[in-house]
C-alpha cells in the first residue's frame, strides 16, 4: 500500500511542472496578444504624434544687473558743508529733481564780486566808445589846420623866390619863407601821424575794453556756475538706493567726487549672463533668451543678446564672457538689480515630431513604441532624434497624428531581460 502511495505521489509531481509552465505560457501570450493589438482596449492614456519646436540651448548663471547709464552714482563738484538733503532710500526721483543743498555764502559773494567786475569793464568800454571818437576827430582837426598852413607857406615860398629872382626881395626873406614851408610841412606829417596813431589806438584800445568786458562777463557766468553746483539734482528718472552723506557733513571735492546717493532706474534693467568659453563661440547677436529668477521661480522672462563684452572674467579658475541680454516685456516691479539669474540661450529652433520620451521603451536593442491602430496596440520601432526636456524628437517610424501608450508595458527590455 505504501509502494502505490508513493507511486502515485511521484505521478503528480511529474505533471504538476508542466501543467504550471502551460499554464504560464498561456498568460504571457495572452499578455501578448493584447500588447500586440489583439485583446485590451484599456491599455491606458495615449499621446498624439505632434511638432514641437525644439532648440539648442546654452545655459549660464548671471545677474540681473541696470543698462549702462541707469545707475548713477550723484555726488559734488565743490567742497561745502551739506545745507539741506532731501533723499530717503526708496524715493522716486525724477530728472532735475533737487537731492541735496550746499551752504552758498562764499558762492553768493563770488558772484557778486563778479558781477561788479562786469560793471567796471563795461563802464570802461562806454569810455572808450565816448573818448576814442573824440581824439580821432581833434587829430583829423589838426591834419586839416596843418594842411593850410603848409599850403600857405607854399604860396609864400614861392612868391619870395620869383621876387628875389626879380630883385624885389632879400635873400634872408626868401630864405625865411623857405623854412617856414619846412616846418608846416613837418608839422603836419607830425598831425598825420598822430592821426594814424589815434585811430589804431581807438581801435585797440575798443578791442581791450571788449576783451575785458568779455573776461568779466565769463568770470561772471563761471561763478554762477559754480554757485550752481551748490544744488545736487537727479540726472535720470529712478529710485534712491543708497545715500551716502548726511546734513551738516562737510564735503570735499578733489579728484573723486563725493557721493550723496545712488540712483538706479528700475525701468532700464537687462540680465548679465556668464557663459564659458566653451560655449561662447555659440553666442550671437539677436538670439532668443529666457531667464528665471529666484524670486518668481515660476516665471520666465523673454530677452534677446544685445552685447558680447569682449573682456573675460575668471571666476574660481574659470574663463567666463558676459552676455548682455536686453529684456523684452513687462518686468517693473519684479526684477531688481543683483538678482540670480539662471539664463539659458537658444542657439537653434526648428519643428520637429515629437513623442513624450516617456513613451519610449527599448526592445532587443531598438526603440520601440505602442501605437493605438484600428486594430488595437502593436508596437513599432522608431529612429530618435533632439531631445529637449521631456520631449524627444522622432525621425523614422511613426506619422504626425498617430496616437502612442504614453505608458506603455515594462516588461520586455533589452537583451530579453
């Protein structure tokens, strides 16, 4: 009895492997064939074959940082103790506005000093306007009186001469009448000079009084000038974000002016990218940017590259090139200056078919995907292409419109494993 029991025992161990592994095949071909596209309908969300566009992108790390021109460090240009200051960090400023005031006693007589000044050499040019025409006028008076009188003596000389040749005059007389000819005509090329000279006096001497009228006028200006840098105003149209002296101080200006404060036009911002030198042969200019910052992760802000400085920096052992990247849209209030920005640059977009990379599996060394069809799922292998983030472009084997497992079934990978 026992023999038979052991027997018997033996006879279904012997079928019970077989039956397990038919058993087996028969679920997995199952399996199969709805994978295939024979059975499930249910075989979970699928994705519609689509074009993307996809782009090559160089990242960097920068800093949001003002446009050339829109920071400016406002101080003085004269030494003096600080009157009034009318600037609190976080003012809106606008251009021309008045910052900060110097005392302006010193200044206040400076200019009156020059003033006066003026008035003198003014004084001096009626002066010369007055007189100059009046010495001209006596030395052309003079010309005139002498020209008479040597015409006159002219006349006489020459009727002593035919008288003493007639007899009817001494020798002493014609000779007297010789010399009085003589002198007249020394006398008056003496008025005639002395004509000359009164009017190229006249005209040298208005030239100086207008030089100093002039001068004066110029020494006049300058210290209004001066008196007017007393008054410190806001260059450009911004926010106050620092201020660097106090009332009562006293300031000196020599070859570095002092600042007062710092203002920074929030309007004018543009992002600082540190690309590698690896990557900067990349960049040009006009290429499409988006950055983020730290204070609104969520967001990205859009700009273009508008300057490759030429100029590397090194940062911890590393050549880097700023990228200026000029922002584009609506970002007041939002960025501020020193943020970190997390850049990246595309280089390329083109349209592309694309698949979620998800939905790729690998099957005996190839990429396959699970295509919905008319007659269930089968799989299909694809050729990839770009990959951008979680998308991946698809070169060969699937058509724009067609419907993928974006899950599709872990179970076969490669190598059969």
């Amino acid at each position: 009895m026992r023999v038979r029991d052991v027997a018997r025992q033996a006879l279904e161990k012997r079928w019970v492997i077989p039956v397990a592994l038919a058993v087996l095949a028969l679920v997995l071909v199952a399996w199969l064939r709805d994978g295939n596209g024979q059975g499930r309908g249910d075989a979970g969300p699928t994705d519609a074959v689509g074009r993307r566009t996809f782009s090559a992108t160089v990242t960097a790390v920068g800093a949001v940082m003002p446009q050339i021109g829109a920071e400016v460090r406002v101080g003085s240009r004269i030494s003096g103790r600080v009157r009034r200051l009318r600037a609190n960090i976080g003012d809106a400023v606008r251009t021309g506005q008045v910052l900060a005031e110097l005392e302006t006693e010193d200044l206040d007589a400076l200019v009156a000093q020059r003033r006066a000044e003026l008035q003198l050499a003014e004084a001096r040019m009626s002066a010369v306007e007055t007189l100059a025409p009046e010495e001209v006028a006596q030395a052309e008076a003079d010309v005139a009186r002498f020209e008479a009188s040597a015409r006159l003596a002219a006349e006489q000389r020459t009727r002593h001469e035919a008288l003493y040749r007639r007899g009817g005059a001494t020798r002493a007389e014609m000779e007297a009448a010789l010399e009085r000819f003589e002198v007249t005509h020394a006398e008056l090329e003496s008025a005639r000079r002395a004509l000359t000279l009164a009017r190229t006096g006249m005209v040298e001497r208005r030239k100086q009084a207008e030089a100093e009228r002039a001068r004066a006028a110029a020494a006049l200006q300058s210290g209004r000038v001066d008196r007017s840098f007393a008054v410190i105003t806001s260059p450009i149209d911004g926010i106050v974000a620092s201020v660097s002296t106090q009332e009562g101080e006293t300031v000196a200006a020599g070859l570095n002016a002092p600042t007062f404060v710092t203002v920074v036009d929030l309007n004018r911002l543009q992002a600082n990218a540190y690309v590698d030198e690896v990557d900067i042969g990349k960049i040009a200019l006009g290429q499409r940017v988006v950055f983020t910052v730290d204070a609104f992760p969520a967001r990205d802000f859009e700009g273009r590259v508008e300057a490759i400085y030429p100029s590397a920096t090194v940062q911890d052992n590393v050549v880097k090139y700023i990228v200026a990247v000029e922002i584009a849209g609506e970002y007041e209030g939002s960025l501020r200056p020193e943020m970190t920005a997390n850049v990246r640059i595309f280089l390329e977009e083109r349209s592309v078919l694309a698949i979620p990379a998800r939905a790729v599996r690998r099957e005996a060394g190839r990429s396959v995907v699970y295509v919905r069809g008319d007659d269930g799922i089968q799989s299909r292998p694809v050729r990839l292409g770009w990959r951008d983030g979680p998308w991946v472009e698809v070169v060969a084997g699937l058509r724009e419109g067609e419907r993928i497992l974006r899950d599709p079934p872990p179970l076969v990978t490669e190598g059969g494993r």
